[in-house]
C-alpha cells in the first residue's frame, strides 16, 4: 500500500459569475501531489493555474467560487470549510508564495517582526525562540548574513532577495504542502536559478509536497517531478515530466513544447500553433482547443474525459497521438 | 576586406543624474548632505552591425540593453561616443540626412500597449508615420494600411478599431506594421517577444524571421532569454552591468563561452531537455548601477576572480578572430 498522498484534488470546478456571463476559470481539475514531490502547473496566461492555486488556498473572492469537487488534503476534505479552519491552515500547513513577492510582505515591518508574528499565529512560542526559527529559516532559502537581513525593512531588498524571504516566511511552520505562483517569473537568470535550487533542495531534504505554477516548461523540465499541463481551465494532460515533455500525447502540449525555440532548427521557423487561447466566457462545449487543432474532427465537438496512455500518464484527448515508450 | 558596419557605436556611455527628491532635499536642510546620483548605464560600448545581420544582445535587467538600443535608434543621445550609419557619423550630418537615417532604423517595444496611443485607431496608428513623411501619399494611405497589416497577419478589417480591442499579441503585430511602414532597414526589437505567451511567441518570431527575408532587414534583437536569441541571432552580445563582456558567433557562444559571466548565465538558465537539473546557480546579487564593484564588474560573484580584477577593468579585446570577451583569464601569463 502506497501512503496517501498530501494532496489531492478531485474534479475540482471554480467559476465566476461576472456580470458578462460564467467564467469557468477552474472546470473539473484533478490531480495528486506526494510528500516530497514536486508537481509542475503549466500552461498560457488565463488557463487558471492562478485560481487553481487560490482555490487550494480558500483564497477565491466573489463572484467567483468553488462549484464543485474535492480538495482533499492528507485526506480531509477542505472544500466549504469555514474562513477560522483556513486561517489555521494558511501560512501553518498550506504555504503560498506569488510572482510579487510584496504580496506577502509588509512594506512598513521589519523583517523579524513579520517573520515572529507569522509564528506565533500559529504556536505558542516565546519571542526569542520564534526569532531563531525566523533567523534559521533564511538561512535555509540560502540568505547570506541573516542577523542583518532580519533587521531590515522588505524595500531595503533587491527583487530576488525579496522573494527568498517570502519563500522563508512560506516555510516558518514547516507546511506540508507549498504552492508556488510564478515566483521566479519577475527574476533575472542568474537569481531564478538560485531560487530554483533552493527549492529543489527543500523538497528533496523537508519531504514538503510542491505545487510549482509556471508558464515556463524549461522551468518544469528542471524542477518538477510530474506535470499538469492546462488550458482553458483544464488539466489536458498529465504525467511525469519526462512522459509529458519527452513524450507528449496531447496536441496542445505536442504544439506548445514544438513551439520552444530550443526545440527547433536554428534560424528556421518555429513550429507554432496557429490562433489565440479562447475566452473563458461562455466556452462553447466540447474540446476548447478544437479550433486550433490539427487533429480535430465531428467527435471532438464533445468534450473528452481524461484516459490513460500509459502508467500514471493521463490525457483529456479524443485522438491522442502515439508515445514511444522511453 | 571587412564591409562597413549597417550601423556603429563606438565608446559609446550613458550617465544618468538621479536628482534629489523632495525629503532629500528637505533632509539637506537640515545638513543631511544627500548627494545626487549618477548610473552609469552604458560605460565604454562598442559594437558594429552588419547589413542583414542579426544580433542579439543579452543580460540580465538593469545592465544597459534598453538604454544601448535607444541610443542605437536614435531616440536618444549618448553622454560620450559616436554612432555610425554606414560609417558616417550621423551627428555630423544635415538635419535632412540626419531624418533620412532615422527613418531607416525603427524600435519594437516590449509592451506594445504602453507604446501605442489607447485613443488612435490602427489604421492611424499604422498610417500616420508614412503620410508624414511622405512614403504615401493621402489617397494612398488606406490601402498602404491594409498591406501591411496583411504583411504581420493582421486583417484590415480591423483598421479602425482601438488597440484596447486586440490580445496581447495582435497588439504586437501592430507595433511592427507601425515599425514596417517606414520601410526601415533595421529593426530594433527591445524586448519584443517577452510578454507574450509560448504559443503567441512562437507566432511573432515566426513573423520576425519571414521579414527578415522579405525585406533583407537588419536586426539588433535585444532579450533576456537565452533560447530566444540562440534561435534567431547570428552573433550574440553579453552585457553585464553597463559593459559588454562577450562578443561571438551564436553556435561558438552556447558551444563554449568564454567570459565567466557567460558561463554562469549559460549554465543558470533551466533547460527544457534537462530533467532534475542542478542549477548551478552563480552566488550573490547583481550590483547596483549606482555603485558598480571596481576593476571588472563580475568580480564579486566570478569564482575565478584574480587579485588584479578587483582594480583594473578587463578590457574587450578580440580572442580568436570574430571573438571578443572581457575577462583577465584570457591574458593570464
Ligand atoms: N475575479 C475574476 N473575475 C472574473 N474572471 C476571473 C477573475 N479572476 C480570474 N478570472 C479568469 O479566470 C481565468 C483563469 O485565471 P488565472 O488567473 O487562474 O490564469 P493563470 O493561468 O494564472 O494566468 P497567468 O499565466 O496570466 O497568471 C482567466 O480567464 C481569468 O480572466
Ligand atoms: N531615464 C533614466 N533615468 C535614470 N536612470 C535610468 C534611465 N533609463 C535607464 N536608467 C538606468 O540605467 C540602467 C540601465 O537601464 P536599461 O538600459 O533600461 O537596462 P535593461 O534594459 O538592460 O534592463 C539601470 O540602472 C536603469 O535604472
Ligand atoms: S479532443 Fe480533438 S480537438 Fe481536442 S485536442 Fe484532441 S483531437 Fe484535438
Ligand atoms: S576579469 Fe577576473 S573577475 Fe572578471 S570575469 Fe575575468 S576572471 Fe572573473
Ligand atoms: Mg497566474
Ligand atoms: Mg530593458
């Protein structure tokens, strides 16, 4: 018998009732994150990797809210809790950290002072000892003479620095379970690849499962265990990240990892799929990427359901194309 | 024989004063001594262009790039150094020459709403720079719109609608019929593809490489990302905090860098073929532009630094033919 994982989410629907029609920004989204693993969130701008993050935060505001489904963490379902059950979750067992990194910090408090309250949120713990798992936990993302750093104000940080110690704050109560928003998307190269080792090393040493949202497959070829690849509010396909990225079976990840320049011929013209993402609003039924498919036909005026290709690699296709096995 | 360069920066700096604000100004009433600031973005830069070339410039943000592809443009005036339009200086030249020149190189931004006015329509957006200038004429005007947009992949049906109403990456296709309709001979493209999606990238610089051929356009290609400008460039420049510290062949650059610098970005930058990738992340933060580190400004962070790069600033010089990098290494006795 396999443990149960720390997470797992079960047809999950979030919607957002606007003015102009339903915004099904979540529609049926399932998918299972291990101790230790870290899962990759991938897909284009409004495909709802952001909501998906908010919705296993309590975090959707009206007029959007989860419609349907499960959020099942270390088996209990969290769906429809009460705000007093997330706030004891939030910042304690379940951590987020955003692409803006001010979204967690505040510009007025210094950093010891955030990082204290954040502890003592959630444990009764004295001031001095709260300070030294403040002190040591910067140290973890890698910050370079944390005495100092605790006594300075969040503006008085360079972009990078920034987000370490979000990602510190993140992990002050040691959570179970870190969902990342694009933290690294804002970054220069150099300090991107500083924050993606850290990360690596956390998972690795901490056993917290990770939830890695990004619009960047290289970002997910290095980092991520398995992948959830979304569009248009669906999780289109699954696996881990060599099955997906090596082995795509869906069209649109097919389309959108040929599209990488790397993965094409200096020079020449990039393989790319032809027209835009389509609206969330008011999404006509069957496949959403229909109109952009070359493998489309009558049957995919109806909406697929998700079906296994191999082991653990799931593909939401009417006419998925062959993978080799590795 | 070496051609003369399409287009030529030499020594070319860039100092911006940061003045004082008004609580540091209040502050020195009271004796604060606040001083202003200089950056120094550019410091010392030399490149040359060549006719259908295309070159990418690489760095991380705050190292110059924005500010080198302006001054390349003509949309703004070094503070020392010169800039050669097929080796003639254009400062020196007529005013009408001087137009003429500036015509013919054209700036693609990265945020093509921020770069078009929210209250003209396309078709004037597109229209206005070639009646003015006298490429059409007015009755021409409107089918002149239509083929160019036709040209980036736009359809003219949309001539008279507000940029509000395109995606991000229609507004893209925009800010380059704009760009195109002055028949320019170099592009430069700050940034162009950055804010768009993988699918819609893909898309404008499939629209970039068919130009180039089209119009046997010169392109200065500035990005962040590496893949990007591997794929499209056929030299590469690196710039790290207001220098230029690697010149090369695109194929050379990736196959072996030279500059450490290079090597530490080159290994930095996630791969898609790689899978549990050490990333090998090179220490430290990048320095501020008030206050670059003396000597070669990597020293700080360049695990090879030597007790002289912390005083004398390597200079660019050419290491195998066509090759330039800035680093002591290459000269160590
Ligand atoms: N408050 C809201 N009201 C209505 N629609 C919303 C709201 N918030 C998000 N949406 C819609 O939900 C969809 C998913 O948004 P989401 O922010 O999750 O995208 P994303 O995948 O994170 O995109 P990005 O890469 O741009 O961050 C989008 O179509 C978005 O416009
Ligand atoms: N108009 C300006 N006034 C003051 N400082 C500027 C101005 N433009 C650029 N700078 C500074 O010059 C440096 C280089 O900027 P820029 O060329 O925009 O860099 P990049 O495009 O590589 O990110 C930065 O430190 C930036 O803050
Ligand atoms: S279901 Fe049909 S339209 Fe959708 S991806 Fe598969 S083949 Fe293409
Ligand atoms: S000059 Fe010195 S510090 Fe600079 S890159 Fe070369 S070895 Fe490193
Ligand atoms: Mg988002
Ligand atoms: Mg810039």
């Amino acid at each position: 018998m396999t443990a149960a994982p720390t997470l797992a989410v079960e047809h999950l629907r979030t919607h957002f009732f606007t003015r102009a029609g339903v915004v099904k920004a979540v529609d049926d989204v399932s998918f299972t994150v291990n101790r230790g693993e870290v899962l990759g969130l991938v897909g284009e701008s409004g495909s709802g990797k952001s909501i998906t993050g908010f919705s296993l935060m309590g975090l959707v505001d009206p007029p959007g809210r989860i419609v349907d489904g499960r959020i099942l963490f270390q088996g209990q379902d969290l769906v429809g809790r009460s705000e007093a059950d997330w706030r004891r979750l939030r910042g304690n067992r379940i951590a987020m950290i955003f692409q803006d990194p001010m979204m967690t910090l505040n510009p007025v408090l210094r950093v010891d002072t955030q990082m204290i309250e954040t502890i003592q949120a959630h444990a009764d713990v004295d001031r001095q000892s709260a300070r030294e798992r403040a002190r040591a936990a910067l140290a973890q993302v890698g910050i370079a003479s944390p005495d100092e750093r605790l006594e300075a104000y969040p503006h008085q940080f360079s972009g990078g620095m920034r987000q370490r110690v979000a990602i510190a704050i993140a992990l002050l109560n040691k959570p179970d379970l870190l969902i990342a928003d694009e933290p690294t998307t804002a970054l220069d190269v150099t300090i991107q690849g500083q924050i993606l080792f850290e990360a690596r090393k956390l998972a690795r040493e901490t056993g917290m499962a990770m939830i890695w949202i990004t619009h960047d497959l290289a970002v997910v070829g290095g980092l991520a265990d398995r992948v959830c690849v979304m569009y248009a509010g669906r999780v289109v396909e699954t696996g881990s990240t060599t099955d997906v990225l090596d082995h795509p079976a869906h069209p649109y990840t097919d389309g959108l990892i040929g599209s990488v320049p790397s993965r094409n011929r200096r020079g020449q013209p990039l393989k790319q799929i032809p027209g835009m993402t389509p609206s969330l609003l008011d999404l006509p039924p069957g496949c959403a990427f229909r109109d952009r498919c070359g493998y489309a036909d009558s049957r995919c005026g109806v909406s697929p359901e998700t079906e296994d290709v191999g082991p653990g690699h799931g593909v939401r296709c009417h006419h998925p194309l062959a993978t080799v096995a590795a | 024989m070496t051609p003369v360069p399409m287009l030529e920066l030499r020594g070319v700096s860039k100092r911006f004063v940061k003045g004082l604000d008004l609580a540091q100004k209040m502050a020195n009433l009271l004796g604060a001594g606040e001083r202003e600031e200089v950056v120094h973005a550019l410091d010392h830069v030399s490149l040359a262009v060549n006719e259908r070339e295309v070159v990418g410039l690489v760095g991380e943000s705050g190292c110059g790039k924005s500010t080198l592809g302006r001054i390349a443009a003509g949309i703004m005036e070094p503070s020392d150094g010169t800039r050669l339009w097929l080796g003639q200086e254009v400062s020196g030249l007529p005013a009408a020459a001087a137009r003429r020149i500036e015509l013919k190189i054209q700036m693609i931004f990265q945020d093509p709403f921020a770069s078009l006015n929210p209250r003209m329509r396309v078709a004037d957006i597109i229209g206005e720079a070639p009646l003015a200038h006298g490429i059409v004429t007015r009755g021409e005007a409107s089918q002149y719109v239509a083929d160019t947009m036709r040209r980036v992949g736009l359809d003219p049906e949309f001539a008279r609608r507000y940029p509000h109403q395109f995606s991000g990456g229609q507004r893209q296709r925009i800010g380059i019929a704009r760009a195109l309709a002055v028949k320019p001979d170099f592009l430069i493209c700050d940034e162009s593809v950055a804010a768009l999606d993988v699918s819609i990238q893909a898309q404008i610089l499939n629209l970039f490489i068919r130009l180039r051929e089209e119009f046997a356009l010169t392109y200065l290609f500035i990005s962040h990302d590496l893949g990007v400008v591997e794929h499209l460039s056929d030299r590469v420049v690196i710039m790290y905090l207001g220098r230029i510290v690697e010149i090369a062949a695109t194929e050379e650059l990736f196959a072996k860098p030279n500059h450490p610098y290079t090597q530490a970005l080159l290994l930095g930058v996630p791969r898609l073929e790689a899978r549990n990738q050490d990333f090998a992340p090179v220490a430290g933060e990048i320095p501020s532009p008030l206050d670059p580190p003396p000597g070669c400004h990597f020293h700080p962070r360049c695990p090879h630094a030597m007790p002289k790069c912390r005083e004398i600033a390597p200079e660019l010089v050419e290491i195998a033919p066509g090759r330039m990098s800035a680093c002591h290494l290459n000269h160590a006795a």
